[in-house]
C-alpha cells in the first residue's frame, strides 16, 4: 500500500497514548489518607485536633439512635481494629484519655468541642464533630431524627482512615426528600437476592427509596387484583424489613390500569386489600402507576357512562380512584406517606385536558411521577420542572429513565448520569433512578443518583462517575482503569449519550489519519501506538473479574464481559491483518481475516439471561468496533481484488437483529427495522463503495404486521461525495421509486425524512439501487461438488468473504468448480481463499479466447497465482479424494488501467 505526507502531530499524538489500564492511566482518586465522603457532606470543617482509635472505645446511646445505627458503627470500628466497644451512661464518660462516641448526640459535648447542635437541620440531617477536649478524644453522630444518626454512622465509616480519625465538623442534610430507585422497567426482573442487596447499597449511600413497580411482575400489573401467594407475600416482608433496617422507606406500587373499572367498589377494595397486605408487613408508602395504558379504553360500560371519553374523562377517573385512597385509606393511617401515582401522560408538560384534571381534582397531598420531556430525556433542566410542577399542579417526583434498558436489547448503559440541571431541586420532590435488569451493574449510575439528590449544588456527573468506577473497583486502580474502558464500549443509550464509545472513536479516527497515506515507517508507528488500547479492551474483563469488589457485577456483566474479549481480540487481530497487507503477505492477510470473522460470529453468538437481553448478543462499541473491522475489511477486499461491495446505514438504532445490511440483501423477507420513530433529517443510506453511474432506484419500506412502519415524508437524494446532495423524488408512500437522469453518477443515494413521525418506527425490506455503467462484474458460479445444506455455490463469487460455498461431500473425478464471467475481464490475478481446516487440493485453470490452460496448484487456504490476458472464466478442477472443500471467494484482480 502507497501512502503519503505522514501528518506528523498525529502520529505524534498516538506514539505518547499510553495502555490505558495502567495505574498512571487517567487517575481520579484522591490522596493517600484523604477521605472523601460521597455524597459530598452539605458542610464540612477541619479541625486540628483528630485522634487515633485504640483498642477499646466508650459508647454511649443518645435520644436519636437505634439499632441501626449502631449495627453500622459497629461494623466501622470492627473494621479500624477496635476490640471491646464499652457501652456506658452519659454519667460515667470522665475526663480520663481514650475516646467516647456519643451516638445520637449530645449538646454539652458538642459545646464543649465548639460545635453547634442539629437543631433546625432538616430532616434526616445530622452532625458529626470528631475533636478533642480535656485530653478526653470525643466523637459525636447527632442526628435530627433516627435516620440522621444512620446517615452521621456511615459519614463516619467513609472518614475513618485505617485507625485515624481526622478533626471534623460536619453540618448535613440531604436537599431532596425522594432519593433512590424505582424498580419499573419491563422484562426479566430482578431477583430477591439483587433486591435485597439493592436495599443494602441505597442505605449505604444515604438514598432513602425504593419502589417496588416491576412490569413483569405478574401480580404488580396484569393480575394486580389477586392476592400475592405465601411465598411471594414472605419475600416482600423480607424486603420490607431490609428496607427499614437500612433507613429506606420501602414503596408499594401497584398498577391496574390494564382491567380497572374505576367505578367499581369491589376493584378499589381489591386494590386497597392488596395496600392493606403490604402495610401488614410494614410497608408505609405506596405508588399507583398508571402509566403505559391506553386511557381511551375503558373496561366497563359503567365507566363509560359515568366519564365519557377523552383525557380529560380518563384524568377525571383516575382522580377520584386516587383521591378516596388518599382521603379514606391513607390518612386513616397516620404513619402512612402520602400516596403517589405516575400518570398516563408522564412525559411531557403540553396542557391537555387530561392534565387540566388531575391538576384541579387530584388532592394536593398525591405526588406526581414524571420522567422529563420524552420518556427518556437527554435534558432536564430547572424550568421544565418548573413547568411540570405548574401543569400537574402538585408535587413532582422525577422518575428518571436512566440506566434502565429494558428498551436497549443487548446494551448496558454505563457512561455518567448527564443532562440533569442542578437547579431542578428547587422544583421537584426527588429523582429517582429506573434501574437495568442487571441490579449490580446499575450501581455505577445509582452513585450519581446519591449526589445529586443529596447535595446538587455542587453535582458533577463526571466526578460522581469518576467515583462509582473507583467504587466499584474497591479503590484499586488497574481496576477503576479498566472499568473505564468497559464503560466507554457501552456508552451508547440512544438519549443521553447518542455517540457510542467515544474514547475509543477519537483513538480510531487519530489512527486513520495517521495510517491512511502515510509511509511505510509511519504506518507501522500508527499500529504500534494504537495496539494497547486494543490489548486494553481484550484485557479489561480479566481485570474487572478479578477486581471488582462485587461478584455480582461480573456475574450479571458476562455475556457483555465475555463479548468484549472477542471483540478486543478482533481488533487486535486486525492490526495484525493490516500489517501482513503493508508486508504484502496475502496468506497472513487471509489468516487473519478468517480470525477476525470468527471472533466476530463467536461475540455474535452471545446471549444474556434475561429478557430482552436474551433475544440478541451484548452490542459493544456498535459502530465504532464494528466499523472498524469493516473497514479494514474493506481494505483487505480492495487489496485482493474485490469490487466495493454496497452497504447501508441508518441514522436511527436497530431493533433486534434487523440490522442495515438487511435492506441491501436482495432478499424482501428481510428488513431493517429501527427501534424508534424517525425524526426530521434521519435517514437510510446506501453507499455504492465508488462513484457509479445510477439507474433505477427504489425504497421498499413496511411488512406485514406493521404496513404503517415507513417514513411518511420523505426525500429521495443522491450524492457524489457525501455531502452535496441532489434530490431525486419526494415520497409519503411505504414504496419509493425514482430513475436518475442519465449519466447520473453517484456514491450515495439516501431517503431522508422531511418532516419527524408521529409514532410509526422504520422498516426497509430493500433499498435497491441500479447499477448502469457496467462496472460491477457479475460472476456465476457452478459444478461441484454439490453444495452442503444450506449452503450454495453463489457464495463463493458473492462478494463477501464471511460468506463460504461448503461443499457436501470430498471431491471425486471430474468435481470442478467453474466460475464465469459476465463480460471478458482483463485479469492480472487469480486467487482462490478457501476456509482454514477445510482445504481441498486441485488445479487451477483460466479460460481465454484460446480455450481453457493450467495456471498452477490449489493446494493451501490461500491461492494467488499470476495471470494476464483476457480471461472470461476459471475453473478449479479438485483433487478427488481430498478433503469437502470450503470456498470463501474466488477472485479475478482486474488489470489497471
């Protein structure tokens, strides 16, 4: 390969990339013996006179402890080295050296050390003051209430330091009442082992809700009048009492929208028996969601009389069922939250008549869910919630769509938790996290969850993500490094962060404009710095199973664990294929290839347990991995003599398998399918691989099942260069069809959406574009031996390496393959790639004006013999006898020029 002018400052640039799970690699953490307590105390002062713990400390209880509290203390002391923990009176605390805790407060101390008390703190607010006084070492968790005092003891468990306790004072208190997680996505859901551990980490981290809303959960939603069986009913007192014990007001959500007849007396009793199941166990808050129903639809005749139709109709309904919960079952328990509901429009603040109702019906104590404008926001800012809080006229609890990815099959979001203004807590009651299926890979966005519910003022998403890594990592740093590189192949979730792996794009684009017309030298260089970054991705999992401090994590990460294995090794095998094609070694080439083709249907092959992970393979860097390997790919092709094969792309993300390349298949059983709605300017394109004279083009868009899934307003253009485009037909049908004007030449042609669908998603069956100038030689493929099943002689002259015609049995006397061409081709090359461990043996022949001569012996995977002339045909005659051979292309290098 030729190239030219090196761009120095980039190669440059990658020659100092360093392998990014090394320890000095992008470190965040704090200095050694600094402690850094998240979420980050609302106000915290150092004092000079900190103390060493010993081997036994005094404990006296004060009024705002419980057990609780104390069990976390306990677990700290333990930990730091101290043996016997005396429990004494207030009375018998002397003067004499050594260190008394105070927990659950007391005053005098507190002024003895020169620290105001927690009075007019809010709730669950707290101080912590670690001094000395009298050469007596005091420590002292005041809590308002007894949840102030948990939170001081795990304040206290972030800033002990081996045995050292600095000087603190610390004033805090959270600034939203809501913080935690809704458990609400659809399929798999969690298992009560993961819920209880979930319950663990919210407490852990001074989160104080959980909602308990799981749409698979068949009692929760489709069979919410029924009873829960023993079992289950146990489990959730299992969960409730967990709950408690970790300071986390455990919510009850029930959904009946689906079947509720909302003037039924007998459907409110069963709603309200099932509170009443919940509240024996202890639970005191609950949630009615009514969301993702259709509130045109009632479920009895009396409904419909009584209402109407319309939003306004289904908001008046649903008001008067909450409000007789609020006003006749809720406050008749005082130790019951006021009552929640999440409503059937909780996406966005336009006025509707559905909202008019519940804002001048629902009473004032229900708080309203709602998720942002769209159901997964990339934005949050401080005046929608405004606006929310003004539209629904009530209390607004945000339930933010982040990491859950019940909508992303096969994607683990794990970049930080963005977009959301700080000034949004002046506004709403809470955010509240809808979690992944997998429970422990969710916590690195809880942790954010935690900051910004606690102290907003000072959020920073990429701080606070910095964090959780570490977290995760237990601190170590090869650990945090690698959880970093995981993370960046699993950044894309569709909203929040539309680019996918955008560390490991600008190493790929930094390598391109390096390799890419360089000298031989510089190309080598620009491999050699970008190969650790690909060794970094092969290794991370090794390292994240090794060192993550949940066993969780990895457990329910393998299938995304094990595909970035595979992918990495890809990559890495590929740089191997590029360098085997500077060194013109077309075998290595080939080896590598077949490598590369492997690792890819291996990581393709993958499956996560759990619905909807399970239906398709863990995308990793879709986009940016994949298009790599293609387009090297398409570089080993160009070298061997491949014609630029067709491909198409999408704007929009794929639903399930249906994947771009199905719209240039030639087959109209299969489709793209995306998994959205198309908005203004997404597009399908289909990229001809060189500039080609056009002619006939058409766009089949719809299928049976969903003849409404195509783009409504549409453009039909075509390009020479990508980005001057020429219109050719405007459509607002599902087929498009157009003819270029003759002598159109172009690389692309696209259908680019005009105007946004209202709903409808996009399904492409073709996208066929005419071909006119001649450039594209067919070749056609017969003889024998007779193919396998399944199997065809086509896809030894299809183009497509990944592809292989497998013949169904050894060769006998007089099997051949016979290849023949569409015109007379000027022919400097004849190669022949057959399938590592499926080579069969033969002779190569050519056929010219003359008839049909020897060129030389098939006898290995990679066959390239030299030719020249005019050849119209080849032919290999096989061996008998030797073994079913398996032919991935044969290939005529045309001549140049």
């Amino acid at each position: 390969m030729r190239r030219f002018g090196p761009p120095v400052a980039v190669v440059a640039a990658l020659a100092l990339a360093v392998n990014p799970l090394t320890p000095t690699a992008q470190a965040h953490e704090a200095a050694p013996g600094v402690a850094v307590v998240t979420p980050e105390p609302q106000q915290t002062t150092s004092r000079p006179d900190g103390f060493t713990l010993g081997r036994s400390v005094d404990l006296v209880r004060g009024p705002t402890t419980d057990p609780d509290a104390e069990r976390v203390l306990r677990a700290t002391l333990q930990r730091a080295g101290v043996g016997t923990v005396r429990v004494i009176d207030a009375a018998g605390a002397d003067s004499r050296p050594g260190v008394t805790i105070w927990l659950g407060g007391n005053d005098e101390v507190l002024d003895d050390l020169g620290v105001a008390d927690q009075t007019g703190l809010p709730a669950e607010g707290y101080v912590l003051a670690a001094g000395t006084h009298r050469s007596r070492h005091h420590l002292v968790l005041a809590g308002v209430d007894t949840d102030g005092t948990y939170y001081a003891a795990r304040t206290f468990d972030q800033l002990v330091q081996g045995r050292q306790v600095a000087g603190t004072e610390i004033r805090d208190w959270p600034t939203m009442r809501y913080r935690g997680s809704i458990e609400g996505f659809y399929g798999t859901p969690w298992s009560h082992a993961d819920r209880l551990d979930h319950l663990d980490y919210l407490g852990a981290h001074r989160m104080n809700t959980y909602e308990y809303a799981p749409k698979d959960d068949p009692y929760h939603r489709e069979q919410w009048r029924d009873p829960y069986p023993a079992g289950k009913l146990a489990e959730l007192g299992e969960l409730v009492n967990r709950a408690r014990s970790n300071k986390v007001d455990f919510t009850f959500a029930l959904s009946p929208g689906l079947s509720i007849c909302y003037t039924s007396d007998a459907d409110y009793q069963a709603l309200v028996a099932k509170f009443e199941a919940l509240y024996a166990l202890g639970a005191r808050s609950f949630n009615v969601p009514l969301d993702d129903i259709d509130y045109n639809t009632w479920h009895c005749d009396a409904d419909r009389a009584k209402y109407g139709t319309g939003g306004g109709a289904a908001g008046r309904a649903q008001s008067e069922l909450l409000n007789r919960i609020q006003r006749e079952w809720v406050v008749a328990k005082p130790d019951v939250a006021p009552l929640q509901m999440v409503p059937t429009e909780y996406y966005n603040v336009t006025e509707t008549p559905y909202k008019k109702a519940l804002r001048e019906q629902l009473d004032a104590a229900v708080f309203v869910h709602w998720t942002g404008i769209g159901v997964i926001p990339r934005t949050i800012t401080t005046a929608q919630a405004a606006q929310a809080k003004a539209v629904f006229g009530h209390d607004i609890l945000i339930w933010d769509n982040y990491p859950v990815n019940d909508y992303l099959a096969g994607r683990l979001p794990l970049a930080d938790y963005s977009g959301r203004e700080r000034g949004i807590a002046d506004q709403v009651v809470g955010v509240i996290s809808n979690p992944m299926n997998q429970a422990a890979v969710s916590k690195i966005a809880l942790s954010a969850f935690s900051e910004l519910g606690w102290k907003p003022a000072t959020y920073d998403e990429r701080a606070a993500w910095e964090r959780a890594l570490s977290e995760r990592a237990g601190g170590d740093l090869r650990t945090t490094a690698a959880l970093r590189v995981f993370a960046d192949l699993n950044t894309y979730d569709t909203t929040l962060h539309p680019e996918s792996a955008p560390e490991l794009a600008a190493r790929i684009d930094a390598f391109w404009t390096a390799y890419e017309g360089a000298a031989q030298d510089d190309a080598e260089s620009a491999i050699r710095a970008l190969r650790p970054y690909f060794q970094a991705v092969t290794r991370a999992p090794a390292q994240i199973r090794a060192g993550v401090v949940d066993p969780a994590f990895s457990d329910q990460a393998k299938a995304w664990l094990d595909a970035t294995v595979l992918w990495g090794q890809a990559l890495e095998e590929s740089l191997r294929l590029l360098e085997a094609l500077d060194q013109g070694d077309g075998a290595a080439a080939w080896g590598r290839r077949q490598q590369v083709d492997k690792l890819t249907q291996q990581a393709k092959a993958i499956r996560d347990v759990r619905a909807p992970h399970s239906g398709t393979y863990p995308r990793i860097g879709e986009g940016v991995v994949d298009v790599f390997l293609s387009r090297v790919g398409r570089l080993h092709d160009e070298w061997m003599g491949l014609l630029p094969r067709r491909t198409a792309t999408a704007s929009l993300p794929t639903y399930a398998e249906n994947v771009p390349a199905r719209m240039v298949d030639g087959d109209e059983s299969t489709f793209y399918w995306s998994n959205g709605a198309p908005g203004e300017n997404d597009e399908v394109r289909v990229d001809l691989g060189a500039l080609r004279e056009i002619g006939e083009i058409a766009v089949l868009m719809g299928k049976s099942g969903s003849p409404n899934d195509f783009v409504q307003s549409g453009a039909l253009e075509w390009s020479a260069d990508g980005a001057t485009w020429t219109e050719l037909a405007r459509g607002t049908t599902a087929e498009v069809r157009a003819t270029a004007p003759a002598g159109t030449k172009a690389r692309y042609v696209r259908y680019r959406a005009v105007a946004a669908n209202v709903a409808n998603w996009l399904v492409v069956r073709e996208f066929a574009v005419q071909v006119t100038d001649g450039s594209e030689l067919v070749l056609t493929a017969t003889g024998g031996p007779a193919p396998a099943e399944g199997s065809a002689l086509s896809r030894s002259v299809d183009g497509d390496v990944s592809t292989a015609y497998e013949a169904g049995a050894a060769p006998v006397d007089g099997d051949a393959l016979t290849v023949t061409a569409s015109a007379p081709t000027a022919v400097d090359r004849v190669t022949v790639l057959q399938r590592d461990g499926a080579v069969a043996a033969g002779r190569l022949d050519v056929h010219t004006a003359g008839g049909w001569r020897e060129i030389g012996a098939v006898r290995s995977a990679y066959t390239a013999l030299p030719v020249s002339g005019t050849v119209d045909a080849v032919r290999v005659r096989w061996t008998a006898g030797t073994t079913a051979p398996e032919v991935a292309e044969v290939i005529l290098h045309r001549t140049k020029g």
